[in-house]
C-alpha cells in the first residue's frame, strides 16, 4: 500500500531531488516512490508555484534570479551571445550585434 503525502511532503522530496543530483527515476527508485506519481506532483506544485509565486520554491523566479543584459554592446564585441541547451537537441540562441 503507497503512503499518502501532503503536498509539503511532496514539495519537500522534489527539492530534495533536485539537490540530490539524481534523476528523477533514480531518485524514486531509491524511495520507492513511483514515477508516474513524484512526475504528477512535481507538474501539479510546479503549475500551482507558477500562479502564486512566493519565492520560496525552486520553480518561481525572483528579480534576484534575473540578469542585465547592456543594451550595446562594445565595438570590438559585437554585442552579447547566449546559448541556452533546452535538452532533447534543443537550443536556444540569442545574440545581440
């Protein structure tokens, strides 16, 4: 029989998970907790967190969390670059110049 997590249960083993540096399938593997449902708590904290933003979890964005990109850059620059690596082969380019 699985245990019945609260949602601050559930929200504290998804950051352990991220802190752990494990996958999320190694992870519960090691908890025995199945997939499909640390995946379905992990989307539905994530979609809550995404409306309400408090700053305290690892899903919400702060103005800390973002960074000042100079408008021109110099002349012998040419401007910024950033490449950002999405996964499954995706990335995202943007460059400035």
């Amino acid at each position: 029989m699985s245990k019945r997590r609260s949602r601050t249960e559930w929200q504290a083993l998804i950051d352990e998970q991220a802190a752990s540096g494990l996958n999320q399938k190694a992870f519960c593997g090691q908890r025995g907790i199945p997939l499909a449902t640390f995946g379905y708590w992990r989307r539905k904290l994530r979609a809550g967190s995404a409306s309400t933003p408090t700053g305290s979890g690892r899903d919400t964005v702060s103005l800390a969390d973002w960074i000042e990109l100079p408008t021109r850059g110099s002349a012998t620059d040419g401007g910024w670059q950033i490449e950002l690596e999405l996964g499954n082969g995706l990335c995202l380019r943007l460059r400035q110049g």
